[in-house]
C-alpha cells in the first residue's frame, strides 16, 4: 500500500502543477489584452498629438509669410 500512496502524491504534484501552468497562462493573457488596450489608447493619443502639430505647424508657417520686411 505504501507505493500506492506515493503514486498518488506524485500524481497529485502533476496535477497541481498542471493547475499553476494553466493559471499562469490566463494571467497572462489577461495581462497581454490590458498592454494590448494600453497601446491602442497611446496610439490614438500620438494621432492626436500629430494632428495639432501639423495644425500647429500650418499656422506657424503662415505667420511667417506675414511678416513685414
């Protein structure tokens, strides 16, 4: 019986660290969707930046045309 026991522990071992693997890969997955948001959210972001620079730009230049000499 003792060697039944052994094997029983030991199948317990894998089973729970078949457990940790899965728990582990949805975490990270959880983690993967959260970067995931924070890069589209920083790419619109960097889209509106671009736009009110060239914006910025336009008007700059135009300024420049004003000028008296």
């Amino acid at each position: 019986m003792p060697a039944l026991e052994l094997a029983e522990v030991i199948l317990a071992v894998i089973i729970g660290t078949l457990f940790a693997i899965v728990y582990s890969l949805r975490v990270l997955i959880l983690l993967e969707r959260r970067v995931a948001s924070m890069e589209s959210n920083i790419q619109r972001l960097t889209q509106r930046v671009l736009k009110e620079e060239t914006i910025i730009e336009k008007v700059v230049a135009g300024r420049k045309g004003r000028r008296r000499k």
